[in-house]
C-alpha cells in the first residue's frame, strides 16, 4: 500500500481552506474548522515556509512550539539526587549534634534538590523544526543540541521502576556518533509522548534515499504488515540465563560491595569501620566459616544468575515495524531498542563452552555506527541454535555455505598454547621433587599435569572452531573456545582487508587475515590462515579490488605501446 505522504499533494475539490500554522508546524484545519488529532506514526504531509531538504520536506509535526519534559519528573530528579546527598547531610547531622540548626541545615539540602530538579525542567526544552531535532538548556548559558534526522539510527525507550510508577518514560536518539550512550536523552517525557516521538523519528530516518541501501535489504524491510512479531522467547527458556555466565558472579559482587560500603560507611551509617574490621578479623581466624560463606555464594551463582537474567530478558521479543527491527524486553525496567533494517550488515552469534554443550547461543547485530553495541545491538538472549538461525536468517539473512578449515598448523598452534605452558611448572615441581622430596612438590607436579591434559581437548576444540567462508554474499568469520564467536557480514560491508603475520606466524606460514567492515567492531579476524587462503579469499570475496594488482605486469616490463 503506497503511503499517502508520498503522493503529491492535490487540490481541494471544495471550497479552499487556507492552511492554519505555515511554517509554525500546525496542522491543517478539516473541513467542518476542527483540527484532527495527530495519528499515530502517520508522516505529516508538507507545509508553506518548511524547507525542503533531502527528504522531501518533511514538517515539523505536530509541535505548536518548543516542548518540556513532563511535571512529574520533578518527583523522581530530587530522589535520584539524594544518594550522592547522603554522606553530606550525615555529615552536617552528626557536626551539628543532632540539634534543630542541624536538621534546619539539612532540610535546605533537600529543598535545594527540589529547586534544581525544577530549574532543570524549567530551562530544558525539545522540539522537531523542519529536519532536525533541537534540544535546548538555558540554565547559565544557553545551549542548543541539533540532530539532523537523517543521522538518527535508533531510538532507545525505556521504563525504569520509578518512571513505570509515574507513567514515564527515557527516550534516547541514537546518531552513533558518540560511540556510546545516546546522542540526546530525553529522561521524563509521557508513555504516550514517547510513543508519538518514536514513529515519526523512526519514519523520518527512514526516508533516506534508497541508494544506501541494497535492494535486497529495503524489500525484506518493507514487507508486510507495519509491524510483524518476529520471534518471542518463550519463558521456559529463561532457564537457559545461567549457562551465559554473564550473572553468574552477582553473588560475589553483591558481597563485595556490601564489604566495600561497610568500610566506606561504617562510620556515618553507625556501627564504625572498626566493627567491620572486627568482623572480617573473626571470619579470617575461622577458616571453616569462611569456606562455607564462599561455597554458600558459589552455591548461588546459579539461581542468582538465573534470577538477573529473567528480570532483564522478561519477554523478549523481537518485531519489524515500518522498516526497523525492534527488540522489547525487560521484567522491571521495560526497554525497548529500535535498529534501522537499511543499516545492518550482518550479526554475530556467540556461544560459551557450556552454552555450546547444552547447544544454544546468543546473537548480535552488526549495524553500522551504532554506540554501545553490545546492548543495543542483541538480536536474541540465549536461545536454541536452530532458532537462532532461522530468526537472524529471517531477521537480516541466512549464510547459505559451510566454513573453510585451516591448515593442520593452526591446530599444532592451538595445541602447543593449551598444553605447554603448564608443562614449565609440571618440570620445575618435577625437579623440585627429586631434589628436596617433598610431598608438596609432588601435589604441584600432579595439578600441572592434569591441566596439561585438558589442554589437549581445550586446543583441539579451538582448532576446530577456526573457520572462514564465503556464499556469494556474506562473508562468515568464526573463531574462539570458551568464547566462541562467528560473524556474518554483508559483502557491501566489507571496506578493506588486513594481513598481520606475527614472527612465530611467519616460521609456521600462517596468517592472520582481518576483514574490515564499516560495521560493528570495524573487523573480524580468521585467525592462522594459510598463505593460499590469505591470497585466494580476499580476490574471491572482492576480485574487482585485487584485479589490477595481479593482473599488473611484473616490475620493470617495459608497457606496450598505446596505438595511435
């Protein structure tokens, strides 16, 4: 179905209704004189006094003027504030004595923090003016923030535990040029503001011409319903969270900080450094308790894990609205990222030791500029293998060929990395034990070679995780062990290509070839590749490139002559 803002206008059959607003951004006035409410991700059609710029002049949209974010954030800013608060009013409380000029001291505090939230709001405004997006303070000095809108590559709307009370909620518009965060953030707009915000931003970056993007990608984009569930995790599969082992430390660093506060602290939270001192003193002396409290938090890793992973993978689902792919998840802070279709090149899927024994794996976009990639860039949590291909196939496109092995060097490489290292300390214990005939160097010699022994399988599994590939239109890269990783990129994405050959490289004839994209990492290497393979896959994947060079003739051959 064709979009009605892309027909040119056409003229009223009726009698002429002169329109209300021109350049101020109003929308017009329907026939009976009522304005009609704004639809929801609908693009405005143009307007007088709107430049009209490379996207067909866009209007403003339906902003009267420039706009704040919403009252009720004064409810939150003050509390967020009283954190970094807390040490100075214990300080003015316990120097004051506890008296009432030391509780009025501290009630200032407070009412300070609620004059700044309300000055923050006050001089913090946003607006859409023509193509752009204009975010200004004024607190001391004026600042203004523009955002062409042909540069926003996502926007990021999130709903943290206070924000979901109020009806708030964070939306951030990411340029990619920061390499990080949000290129502007607006902390506190409505639920329903952010819902108006995120179409029309989205649309409007969407607008770009189509000549930056393949054909095949801009099809897959547009077809179909305006939004499409993609894939849903089912819940039952959030038992999987732990084998990640991304939350399977929160015990020990839930104890750590609690340690850290109680001799940060101790003195202004009331029971003094010295009593934690004390405390650890008395566990020190009691190694059997210790013991217990270490294997009591090991003992814990699995469920707390699996607990951090639920709350921030409740629901995961992953849709394509209008040309984006949109990923919702989330139990208590409900987030939901947006990654325009025309700018991913591919995806990467990583798999753990454990992971790749159960057979599930997680994945991740490559998308071109796009900061902190590796949150806003997940595709899918950990979910079976077979799912993850058909749903990064489906989602960006499947990789249609087998991965090339390496030579047998790579493998006596990996081999040699896994298993000799722990034979130094096995020899050393080995010579210690016959020269002093100690029990204790014989434990040593034991453990070093047992590790050794897992090297063997640990190596050979690296090795056979090495691989490189190509189908005609992406270009696969896998390597890794414990963290097992295998990008595909999109031949368009490739920009250049890098041979790096260390000095053990070069006595074993091996490579490490580097394939540049304008993506992601910015590059994906197949590590301990052969000299025919460095040479032959590069002219494959890119022969227009190398095509000069190995057709050129050879140094000082004499050019023939240029008839005429």
């Amino acid at each position: 179905m064709t979009d009605p803002a892309d027909q040119p206008p056409t003229p009223p059959s009726g009698p002429a209704v002169p329109p209300s607003g021109g350049a101020s951004g109003s929308p017009e006035r329907a026939d009976d004189g009522a304005p009609p409410g704004p639809r929801e991700g609908a693009r405005p059609g143009p307007q007088e006094g709107v430049p009209s710029g490379p996207y067909g002049g866009v209007p403003p949209g339906p902003f009267p003027a420039p706009l704040r974010l919403s009252p009720k954030v004064l409810l939150i800013d003050p509390v967020r504030m009283l954190p970094s608060l807390l040490v100075p009013l214990v300080g003015v409380l316990v120097v004051g004595g506890f008296s009432s000029r030391s509780y009025l001291w501290a009630a200032f505090g407070l009412v300070g923090t609620v004059v700044v939230a309300v000055i923050r709001w006050a001089t913090f405004t946003y607006e859409i003016v023509g193509d752009r997006v204009e975010i200004k303070r004024s607190l001391i000095s004026r600042s203004i923030r523009t955002i062409p809108l042909e540069r926003v590559r996502g926007v990021d709307v999130s709903t943290p535990p206070m924000h979901r009370l109020l009806g708030l909620s964070v939306l951030k518009i990411d340029t990619g040029a920061t390499g990080g965060d949000g290129e502007a953030t607006l902390d506190g707009v409505t639920v329903q503001e952010a819902e108006r915000l995120k179409p029309l931003l989205l649309r409007r970056a969407g607008t770009a011409p189509a000549s930056d993007a393949g054909p095949a990608v801009e099809s897959a984009a547009d077809a179909g319903p305006a939004e499409r569930v993609i894939f849903a995790v089912p819940r039952r599969w959030l038992l999987y969270g732990p084998l990640s082992g991304a939350y399977l430390l929160t015990p020990f660093a839930l104890a750590g900080g609690a340690i850290g506060l109680a001799f940060q602290w101790g003195d202004d939270l009331g029971f003094g450094q010295d009593a934690a001192w004390n405390v650890g003193e008395w566990l020190w002396a009691r190694p059997s308790l210790l013991v217990a409290a270490v294997v009591l938090l090991v003992a814990a890793m699995p469920f707390a894990g699996g607990v951090m992973y639920a709350v921030f993978n409740w629901d995961f689902r992953l849709k394509r609205r209008d040309g984006y792919l949109v990923a919702e998840r989330g139990l208590i802070n409900r987030r939901s990222v947006s990654l325009e279709s025309r700018r991913v090149r591919g995806y990467e899927i990583v798999d753990g030791l454990a992971e790749r024994w159960v057979g599930v794996v997680r994945a991740w976009a490559i998308v071109t500029g796009l900061g902190d990639s590796e949150t806003r860039g997940q595709l899918l949590p950990v979910v079976p293998r077979a799912d993850a291909t058909t749903v990064t196939g489906e989602a960006i496109g499947p990789y249609r060929s087998s991965l090339r092995p390496h030579p047998p060097i790579a493998r006596n490489r990996r081999l040699f990395r896994a298993v000799f290292p722990w034979l130094i300390p096995a020899a050393a214990a080995g010579l210690l034990l016959l020269l002093t005939g100690s029990a204790a160097w014989s434990v040593l010699l034991v453990a070093a070679l047992i590790l050794a022994a897992l090297g063997v399988p640990l190596g050979l599994d690296r090795y056979r995780s090495l691989g490189h590939g190509y189908d005609g239109e992406r270009v696969a890269v896998r390597s890794g062990s414990l963290r097992r990783s295998m990008a595909v990129v999109e031949r368009r994405a490739v920009v250049g290509w890098r041979l790096r050959q260390t000095w053990f490289q070069r006595r074993a004839g091996v490579l490490t070839l580097t394939v540049g994209a304008g993506a992601g990492k910015g590059g994906y290497s197949a590590i301990d590749v052969s000299e025919a393979q460095a040479r032959n896959f590069p002219a494959e994947v890119t022969p227009e490139w190398l095509a000069p060079f190995l057709n050129a003739p050879p140094t000082g051959t004499p050019r023939p002559p240029t008839p005429g």
